[in-house]
C-alpha cells in the first residue's frame, strides 16, 4: 500500500465510523441535549459542514469546542474524534501533503503519525485559552509532527554515531523561499496562513482584525459581520471600512520600511 493510499484508506475508515449503527445512535443522543448538533441530521453533515470553506466561523467554532469537549471528557469519544479528524481533514491533509519529504524512506509512518499528534492535541488543548480553534489543532499537530520526527532522526543518529545537530533540521525547510511581507512562510496550509495573516492584522488594527478575515477571507456578508458582533448592518460596514483603511496604512509602513532596509543592505 503507498504512503497516498495508506491515508485515504484512514479517511474511508473514518467515513465509515461515523455511519455506523452506533456512531449515529450515540450523534442522535446528544443532538437533542447540545444546541451544537442540533441543526445537523447526522454525523456525515457535521463532518461536511466543518469541512467546508464558507460556513459561520461561529457556529464552526462552535461544534467544534462541543466536540473537543465530547472527545476529552464525553462517553462519546469515538465518533467525537471521528468527526474532528473529518471536519479538519483538508487542514490535516495540508500537513500530509508537506511533510512527506521528512518521513523518507519510512513515509508509511507519516499516517499514523498525523492522527496519534492531532488526538493527543485534542485531549491536552485548553480551550479557555483557544480563540481560533480549527487553526491551533492543526498547526499544533504540524508542529509536534515535525518535532518527533526530528527527535527521532537524532535519536538513530546518535546510535549510529553521527551528530545529531548534523539532521536535526529538515533538509526540506531550508529549501523554502523567504517569508512574505505578512511574514507567512511559503508552502503552509491554509489554516497557517490564515492564523498567521490575523496575527498581523491584530497588531496592525486591532480587536477589528477578526472582522477582516471573517469578510476579505471566508467571504462573509456584512449582515453576517452585524449578526455575529451584534451591532446593526450600518456599524459593521463602518468598523469593517475603518478595519481596512488602517490595514492599508500598516500594509505601506512595513513595506516601505522594508524597501528602505533592502536599499540599505545593496548600498
């Protein structure tokens, strides 16, 4: 089995979990106790939904922290799991798709890999301290991803004798062009770059930053932004405007400083 099909059998697994006799007994269970699920008639729609670019980032938010707390604590574990894995497939896909040159010649491993970090994630996140949730998972699971594979590859160096600092980074990183202007680094997924674009909005606008993406990047109506600031249609369009011309602003500052630096450094 290749590393490709290998993943797309966990993911037919998966699929197959959540239309299983009891997965939608135990979904029905709660569906009438958990607003979260209520406006879903099965597990297969809130697996679509959260995968889904375009949908309310509330109500996203919403079932996915319903089901972060079903999988650490909930007598439904399995289908909870089942279904983040499944709602954040594309994102967890995204860190499949990347780090494959760094598991060579073992890419099988890769698999497991992802979803063993990405549960482990789920059941340590503190959600008190989480606000964009979908994207924390899944950079979290990248990240520890990558750290045990590098631990491994010293670990099997250093009983091979080799240095450990000599493989310790992956090759494949250091081949990456620069960071752009926003400071995202090229070939992440698009839940990276969307935490990373917001962290620059928040130091460059503000609280008003989540008003940005939510509009320029999920597509977002200003009936929606009003809705889910509870403010009227007219002062979403007015906090959204104002929102984009200080952006604008910062998007000049930091460039011209940084043509004025890349000037410096050629002279």
């Amino acid at each position: 089995m290749t590393m490709r099909s290998r993943w797309e059998e966990i993911h037919a697994g998966l699929m197959r979990l959540i239309d299983g006799r009891e997965s939608v007994r135990a979904f029905e269970e709660r569906r009438q106790r958990s607003p979260a699920l209520a406006p879903f008639d099965g597990p297969a729609a809130v697996a679509a939904f959260l995968a889904s670019k375009g949908n309310s980032l509330v109500e996203r938010d919403r079932v996915l922290r319903f089901l972060v707390e079903e999988a650490s604590r909930g007598s439904a574990k399995r289908i909870a799991l089942a279904l983040l894995l499944l709602g954040l497939w594309p994102g967890l896909d995204g860190i499949f798709r990347k780090r494959r040159p760094l598991f060579q010649p073992q890419a099988h491993d890769l698999a497991l890999e992802i979803i063993d970090r990405f549960i482990a994630e789920v059941q340590r996140i503190d959600l008190a301290r989480v606000s964009c949730l979908a994207a924390t998972l899944v950079m979290n699971t990248d990240r520890d991803v990558v750290e045990a594979r590098v631990r491994e590859r010293a670990r099997a160096a250093k009983c091979e004798g080799v240095a450990p600092e000599a493989i310790a980074a992956p090759s494949f990183e250091d081949a990456r062009p620069p960071t752009s202007l926003f400071g995202l680094p090229f070939g992440q997924s698009d839940a990276e770059d969307v935490a990373a674009l917001r962290r620059w909005l928040l130091s460059a606008v503000g609280p008003d930053a989540d008003m940005i993406v939510d509009a320029v990047i999920h597509g977002r109506s200003r009936l929606e932004l009003a809705a889910s600031c509870g403010i009227s249609h007219a002062a979403a369009r007015k906090r959204l405007e104002r929102a984009l011309v200080r952006a604008r602003r910062a998007f000049l500052v930091q460039s011209e400083s940084q043509r004025a630096a890349t000037t410096a450094l050629v002279n």
